[in-house]
C-alpha cells in the first residue's frame, strides 16, 4: 500500500518543511565549551519538572530545551524534524501514523529509550487528566506498541499536521517506571543534566557526555538560568554578568541602540494578545464589532510595540503561519462606528478578566487596549469576567492555533464560541494533503472569522531578546516562541 514518507508530505504540502537540515548557517562552526548565562521571565516557586503545568519562558527553556526531548522538533526555519523519533510515516489518509524511534538514545539515569517510555508518557495527557496537551491528542484513539523503537497513532480522523503536535512543549518524554523520579529530579534524554534547580530563582545543568546529538548541537558545556524582570536582566547584560536576556519589552530594545557589545534579536513570530467576548446573540455580536473598530491597532503597534510588529485580523493565525492571509484588511479604526455598536450591545461596563500572567510587552498592550477601550466612553473594569484578555505565543500550524483557541469545547475557547460552518472547515483543512487547497480554506476561515468570529486580535507582537556579543548564533532563528524557539542552550555557541 502507498504511504505518506516525510519526502512526500514536503513535496504534496501536507506538512510543509518537515524535512530539515540542522539550522546552521553553512559557514557557521561552533565552537564548544563555556558556560551559558541567561534572564529569563515566567519563572515560579511552584515550578517542577512535571511539564504539564509549563507555560512560561524558563522552564519552557530548562524543560524541553535543555533536560528533555520530545518525538519532534521545530526548526530554526519553521520546518519539523525529528528528536526521539527519527522517521516517520502515515497511510494515505493521514489517519494512521507510525514513528520509528532512536535506538542511540539513553536518560539521565542510564535507562535505554524505547517504546515502553512513549506510551507511559502519552498516558500522562489522556481526555481526564487535566493536562494542556490533552486536547491535542483528542483526535487520537490509539496508540500502539508495534516493536520496541517503533510506536502507532491511529487518529479518528485525518491530520496532515499531526506530527507537528508531538514537538508541543508539554509532551517531553519520561522513563517508564521512573516517571514520578523524572518529574522530581529532572531525568530526560536531553543535552543536558541538571546540576541544580531552586524553584522561581536559577537553574544549573552540565553537558551530557556522549549524545546522540553530538556535534549538531548544545556546544556549551553548562548552562545556568535565572529568574528576574528584564531590566534587571539588562542591567546584568551591560557589566558582562549574563549573555541574554529573554522577552524585553519594545522601550527596552530601544536603549540597545546606544550600547556596546550587545544586540537586539528580533524575530516575527505568533505572539499577540487577543480580546474574547461571550457571544451571546446579537448582543454579543455588537459588543465585538465595537471592540474590533474601538481599538486603534496603528495606535497599539506604532507607541506601544514601537513598531516592532504586524497588525492583527481577528484570528490566532500569525504571520510565522504558513497560510497566514496577508491580503486581508484588518477591521479600520473608526470610534464612531463603535460607539454606535456599543450602543446597539447595551453594554455600559466591560468586565474585563486579565490572564494571570501577561508577559513583556503583553501587560504593556493589555494596559493600552483598556485605556483605548475606556475612550470610547465603556469603563473598564478590570478582574471581572464577562470578557477576557489573554496573551498567547500563537501556535507553529493554523490547525494547531485554531483548535486551542475556537473549536467547541477547547479550554482556551474562553469565550464559548461555537460555529458548524467553522468546524467543516476547519475538518476540511485538516485532512487536505494539497498545499493550495489548503490555502484556499484557510484563507476562507480567517475571513469568517474576522466577521463572525468571538475574538479581537489587534496586533502581532514581535520576540525581541537582548544577546551579548560573546555568544554566537544561527543565522536562521526559531521565530514560533522566544529565544530560539526556547531551545538557545542547544542551538547557540561561544563567539
């Protein structure tokens, strides 16, 4: 029977750049040894290494960046590739897909990798147990054993993207029988051992000796992580006490300019900060088109971003997104026509629910949008929750994004929408193996959702870090989260 190989998926566009090379610049040779030092933001007390309850910066970059790994890998470029799993394949549907694993591979504590790790871990994310990744794999019904380095998904329905998915940060893989052990110590199959961790203040990791990515990446020989706001992380940066700083806000990228030994990395990635309203009726509808034509979005990418960004169109699709619709407007800033949607919403106060933590520049842009809103003549008041402001750093696939945040029932549908003419759609896309036809339905969901959507996404926020010169990097870097896709420790080297 034909199958779907990793060449044929690149070459019908199922899964665009899911072959890769290394992401190194051809003349780039790294050199090894040193120890890296580096800021980074969304650290906690709480922390663990129990990847489930992982959702900001550092332990994104201890976890999945350094201790362990996961089956995939996104590129520096955008393209998949393999981590644990090596190669892979589908049925021509794209409803079954089988993984053949590394067999070079061990964890920290001397066991073997197989199977046996990937289905104990996998069970982990089950529908019942709470995990972020579980809807993820809600579209998989089982997951089979078929050798000891080989393991089956077999989906309810086709997925073209599927195994972008499994390089979801969430889905590190555990040493069966040690997996309790693993989430208290920090036992993986990554670059890196932990040497020491202090919940929400430093992490310390040495190189692994001996790996199975030896010679293609993680050229430092330590590694050492610390908790703090940016702009103490650039004041360590100026006297030559750390080598990055991660997530720095626009006005602090701006002083970079006049300084020595030190640059601005910026990519354009996902990351944004969107507006969700109960869509409750014509009310709700109103409400919407109120916010979406209330919001100077010009206003929010040129004084708050300081231009370092792209407007929004109403949906979690970004410009990092291979079908990111580039040709349609966004919604124009008109206050008097959302006045008149105000009015026709009987809205006189939005209860606006913040999320927990919003990071740099998000809080900054999160603090813009309430005072935009709060023009029109609608107080805002803040820690309520008939409406929502959450920040996100998108997602690597338009299947991806739009499932975490709009299908019915999703967690991250704070605002319960639900539309059947969405779901065929998107089902549609999902199962499509054809490039441009994809196109074309993507395209088609982004406009459906401008107009009939339940969020308001005004802009696309840029990553932007701060590097000292004594680290060299890629030219390619990973643009779908921060720092290199949070994996700088593996991929960066001694100038």
């Amino acid at each position: 029977m034909s199958r779907i190989s990793r060449r044929s998926l690149l070459t019908s566009g199922a899964a665009a750049g899911v072959l890769a090379a290394s992401g190194l610049a051809l003349a780039a040779v790294p050199k090894t040894g040193g120890t890296l030092r580096a800021v980074l933001p969304g650290a906690s007390i709480g922390d663990t290494w129990d990847a489930r309850t992982h959702s900001e910066l550092f332990m994104m970059a201890a976890s999945h960046g350094a201790v362990f790994d996961c089956l995939t890998e996104i590129g520096p470029d955008g393209a998949l590739r393999g981590e644990l799993a090596q190669s892979w394949d589908a049925s021509p549907d794209a409803r079954v897909w089988t993984f053949d694993l590394r067999r070079d591979v061990t964890f920290h504590n001397g066991k073997a990798f197989g199977a046996d790790d990937v289905l104990e871990t996998f069970a982990l994310h089950e529908a019942d147990s709470g995990s972020p990744a579980a809807p993820l794999l809600a579209g998989v019904q089982d997951i089979r054993k078929l050798t000891d380095h080989q393991v089956q998904f077999e989906l309810t329905a086709p997925n073209a993207d599927f195994p972008y998915l499994l390089s979801d940060y969430h889905l590190v893989i555990y040493p069966a029988g040690y997996v309790e052990l693993a989430m208290i110590g920090g036992i993986g199959t990554g670059l890196y051992r932990v040497a020491s961790f202090e919940p929400g203040v430093a992490f310390r990791a040495t190189r692994v000796d001996g790996h199975y990515k030896d010679g293609k990446a993680g050229f430092f020989d330590s590694l050492e992580f610390y908790a703090a706001s940016s702009s103490e992380g650039l004041s360590l940066l100026q006297t030559g006490a750390t080598d990055a700083v991660g997530q720095i806000s626009a006005s602090d990228a701006a002083q970079l300019a006049d300084w020595t030994g030190v640059r601005l990395q910026k990519t354009t990635g996902n990351a944004h900060v969107a507006l969700s309203v109960p869509m409750n009726g014509d009310d709700g509808l109103n409400l919407r088109q109120a916010l979406q034509h209330g919001v100077d979005r010009r206003a929010l990418l040129d004084d708050v971003l300081l231009g370092h960004g792209d407007i929004g169109r109403d949906t979690p699709v970004g410009p990092a997104n291979q079908y990111f619709a580039t040709k349609l407007d966004a919604p124009a800033f008109d206050p008097d026509l959302a006045r008149h949607y105000l009015k026709a919403s009987g809205v006189d106060r939005l209860d606006l629910a913040l999320s927990q933590h919003l990071p740099t520049p998000a809080s900054e842009l999160g603090a813009a949008i309430s005072n935009q809103i709060g023009a029109l003549g609608l107080p805002v008041q803040l820690g309520k929750t008939s409406a929502g402001l959450h920040a996100s750093a998108g997602r690597a696939t338009e299947d991806w994004a739009l499932s975490t945040y709009l299908t019915a029932g999703a967690p991250w549908n704070t605002s319960n929408w639900t539309h059947p003419m969405f779901e065929d759609l998107l089902l549609s896309a999902r199962a499509e193996l054809d490039s441009a036809k994809r196109r074309v339905v993507y395209e088609d969901i982004q406009r459906l959702l401008q107009t009939e959507g339940a969020l308001t996404v005004p802009v696309f926020a840029d990553h932007l870090q701060a590097v000292s010169d004594r680290v060299a990097t890629p030219s390619a870097i990973g643009r779908h989260w921060a720092m290199d896709n949070a994996r700088f420790a593996e991929r960066w080297w001694r100038a």
